[in-house]
C-alpha cells in the first residue's frame, strides 16, 4: 500500500509541476471560465430576478467546458513524447498511475472551478452564506472528483483521435450529468437554505462508481 501510494503522489507530483511551470492549460481555462461567467452576466442577469439561479448556473457551466479542456489537454500532453508510454513501463501498480491522475486532474478542476465562484460573486452576485462557503469547496470536489475520475479514462481513450475535441465532450458529458445536477441543486440550495441531502448521497455514490470503473478499466484503456 505505502508503495501504490507513493506512485500515486508522484504522479501528482509530476503533473502539478508540469502545469506549474508551464501554466498552459489553468490560464486559458481561467480566461474561459470568466468568458462563460460575463456572457452570463450581459446575457441573463438582466432577464432574470433570481441571480443565485444564474450565478449557479453558470458555475457549472464555466465547470463542464473548463473541465473538458483540462483533461483534454493533460492527455495530450501525456501522449507527446511518449510521456505516458514511460510511465507505463515503470515497473509500477498501473493503477496507482490512475489515481495519481484522477487526483492531479481534480486539484486542477477544483482549483479553476474555486476562481470561477469568485467571477459568479463579483459578476453574477452569487453570494452564498459564509457559513456555507465549506460545503461549497466540498462540493466543488467533490464534483470535481467524479468529472475527473471520468475524464482520465476517456481523454486517454480519444486522445489519438482527430475529433478529439468533438469526440471527448459527447462522451463525457452525458457520462457526468447526475455530477452535474446535484452540483446544481446543491450550490443552490446553499443560498436557499435547503438541505438536498438525497443530493448529497447521489453526488458522491457517483462519484464511487465512476472511480471504481475507472480504477478496473485504466490497464485495458491504455494498453489498447
């Protein structure tokens, strides 16, 4: 176990520093969540009365493309130069591989996701209880979490493809829907003083299915 873990870590090590020193992919993910969050802004808060409505959707919209083009551009940056075929011949658990990941790709989502709340606030004027401000960094990750944990498998499964950036979207997002409803209905209700808890159980019941099914499936994906 301290071994699976420790492959695990590095892989996240590698890849935060990759993006750290790079930083490719997080700024023009930024610049389009805050293009989703102004197009919202000029475009249905003017319209609509309920601004927590707006500001939470556009959260979780910003969430669904920022999401997409993070996983797509962290499998093809594993696919150049072979970096994924290394990794792959370490005499390593392969699954430890996956983990490390799934772990990297959600610290990313959840990390342009958490800048994007601060867009909705200052542009849509979403502003949830502070109390409530840990559940919501809770279910940013955990939303996050099952975004990834499907978004690893299937970007490494299109990444050879040309239509990749066609391709992964319709695959993924109706795979993540139910992660997107409950994280809609519970960063409302934050503002609303509900407590969805059914929400809650599926969120995170998802998320343990799509983890396991990666989890069993990775070593297949990648030696096909």
């Amino acid at each position: 176990m301290r071994a699976f873990l420790r492959v695990a870590a590095e892989v996240v090590r590698k890849d935060l520093l990759v993006e750290a020193r790079s930083k490719r992919v997080l700024n023009t993910a930024v610049v389009f969540s805050l293009l989703v969050v102004v197009v919202f802004a000029f475009g249905f808060a003017q319209t609509f009365v309920d601004l927590d409505t707006i500001g939470s959707g556009a959260l979780w919209v910003s969430f669904v493309f920022a999401g997409t083009f993070g996983v797509i551009q962290s499998a093809v940056s594993e696919e150049q130069d072979a970096a994924l075929d290394g990794l792959l011949l370490a005499p390593v658990d392969r699954s430890a591989i996956y983990v490390g990941k799934v772990v990297s790709s959600t610290a990313f989502v959840a990390g342009v996701e958490l800048l994007t709340v601060g867009f909705v606030v200052v542009f849509l004027d979403y502003s949830p209880p502070v109390a409530a401000v840990p559940a919501l960094v809770g279910i940013v990750v955990a939303a996050s979490f099952g975004f990834s944990a499907a978004g690893v498998i299937l970007s490494l499964l299109t990444v050879k493809s040309q239509l990749r950036e066609l391709l992964l979207p319709m695959l993924l997002v109706p795979l993540v829907i139910p992660v997107l409803l409950a994280g809609v209905s519970l960063t409302r209700g934050l503002t609303t003083g509900e407590s969805p808890r059914s929400w809650v159980v599926l969120l995170l019941a998802y998320d343990g299915i799509l983890f396991l099914a990666g989890f069993v499936t990775f070593e297949y994906v990648v030696e096909g």
